[in-house]
C-alpha cells in the first residue's frame, strides 16, 4: 500500500477505496510481484469472467504495477531526474549486444558465446563476465531455445575445472561464483518451464545442475547442494504453473526435473546422509505434482 501511495495501479486515481488483488488468481500466492493494488472498480473489472471482451492479462497487470510503484517512487524524489551518462559499452558487453542481435540458432551466436569463455580461460570470472551471464540467462529465457540450451553448458563449463579439493581448492569467492551460476541456470529454467515450454532446455538446465550437484559432493558444500535443491524446485513449479483457463501443465518438463531429483536423491542418499533437510525438501518437491493433481 505505501508503494502504490494507497492508490490504484491503473487508474491511479488518489482517494479511492482499494484493495489488493492477486495478479494471477492464486489467493495462496502472496509474493509481492504477484500483488497489486486497485481500486474497487479496477478489481471486479480485472476478477470479472466475460466472453464479451478481452480481460486483463497477468502481464499486463505487472506493467501497470511496475510503473505506478517507479512512478510513487519518482514523485518521493527516490529516483534521481538527471541520470549519469553512461560509460560506452565495454567488450564483452558489446558481446551480450551481438549475442541478442542474432536469430536464435544462428552458429555466430554461439561462437560469441564461446568467446566469453575464451576470455574467461585467460582473464578469469570477472564481475563483467558474471553481470553478461546474469542478463543472457535473463533474456534467453524471452523465446532463445538454441541460445538457452548453449548458454546453460557455458554456465556450467565456467566451472568444469572444481574436479576434487585435493586438485583444485575451492574458496568462499569460488562458492559464491558457483552459487550465482546455478542462479543463471535457475532462470533460464523457470522461463522455460512457465512459458516456453521447451524439452531441450528442461534437458540442459537439469543435466548442469546435476553437474554442480557433483561438484557439491565432491567439495562437501551443504550451500551449493541446497541451491541446486531450490532451482530444481523453482524450475519444476514453473512447469506446473498455469495462467490461463484451461492452459495445460508442462508436465513433460516437470518429469525431467523429477528424474533429475530421483538421480541425485539416490546418490544424496549413499554419499550425504547428513544432509538431511535437503533431501527431506528434495522429496517433498519430488511429491509435488502428485499433491497438485
């Protein structure tokens, strides 16, 4: 309510009774991107079920909140008028801007892409090359198939050299950096999983995040093990999300992710028993689309 001014999204009209409306119709879902508020009249326009005319979308609520909070915020002074120009775009920024401009499955795309690993093997993970990672796994996910599935093995070659603590140490800097690749893969999963509905990058987001699990194992790391815990949660949620009436689950996509779980449940089992509230949490995830049906 302090966001919006206790104002109305979309007509933003100041003294009028609101309420809060959940965006995608869940009333068990109160995350605060799924929560809007709207005036009396707003909310039973956007809760109101007609064939004569076309309704609010989910996407098209989130935009209305998106600008109206940045709007609240602008008018507090929150948001400064006159912004900084920007610095011109550095290489590999200039790569993520050719990588984006190329139809996806386009061989040129690829080829970028492994020249930021290329630049990785020489420079190292610097904060450049994990910021162009974090927008890539960001913007693959808006209808990229070939780029995701490619960029989702990238994520997990930026780490192939952790083979064993006696080979190569791992530190704290290192967990954090293997932590925000699972995160990429996260997001290229739940894009997947809740709107494109892609096999193959269901495929590459499990098969690499069952690549960090070993590397979990290998390196006794309870943080990496429980992160790849929670992407395998949040990607298979996404497959079982739906928005509209009658839109089926992705129940292809929610499979792979169970047999990627079963997998690493077996060997979590045998090698880890005392990480036992993740493989606690694993199975309750494993169990979820039983309790949903």
């Amino acid at each position: 309510m302090f966001n919006t001014d206790h104002t109305c999204c979309i007509c933003k009209q100041k003294g009028r009774s609101v309420q809060i409306n959940h965006i995608d119709g869940d009333p068990s879902n109160n995350d605060y991107d799924n929560l809007i508020v709207l005036c009396l009249e707003h909310h039973e326009a956007v809760s109101r079920k007609s064939t004569m005319g076309k309704g609010y979308s989910v996407g098209e609520l989130k935009l209305y909140k998106r600008h109206w909070e940045y709007e609240v915020r602008k008018n507090r002074g929150l948001i400064p008028e006159d912004r900084p120009k920007r610095k011109p775009l550095s290489p590999i920024e200039e790569i993520v801007v050719e990588v984006l401009s190329i139809p996806d499955g386009d061989k040129r795309a690829f080829e970028k892409l492994d020249k930021l690993y290329e630049i990785y093997l020489w420079l190292g993970y610097d904060k450049d090359i994990s910021d162009a990672l974090d927008h890539l796994s960001l913007m693959a996910g808006l209808g990229y198939t070939r780029l995701s599935v490619k960029l989702a093995d990238i994520i997990y070659q930026l780490n192939w050299h952790f083979v064993g603590p006696k080979k190569v140490p791992i530190g704290e800097n290192e967990v954090r950096r293997i932590i925000n690749s699972i995160e990429n893969l996260e997001t290229i999963g739940k894009f997947a999983g809740e709107f494109n509905r892609k096999v193959s990058v269901i495929k590459a987001v499990c098969r690499n995040l069952q690549n960090f699990h070993y590397i979990a194992i290998l390196y006794q790391k309870r943080g990496i093990e429980q992160k790849v815990a929670s992407a395998l949660h949040s990607v298979k949620k996404a497959c079982l999300t739906t928005y509209e009436e009658g839109e089926k689950r992705f129940l292809k996509g929610s499979k792979i992710v169970d047999e990627t779980t079963e997998n690493i449940l077996l060997e979590l089992e045998k090698e880890r028993p005392s990480w036992k509230s993740i493989v606690i949490n694993l199975k309750k995830s494993l169990n979820s689309t039983k309790n949903r049906t």
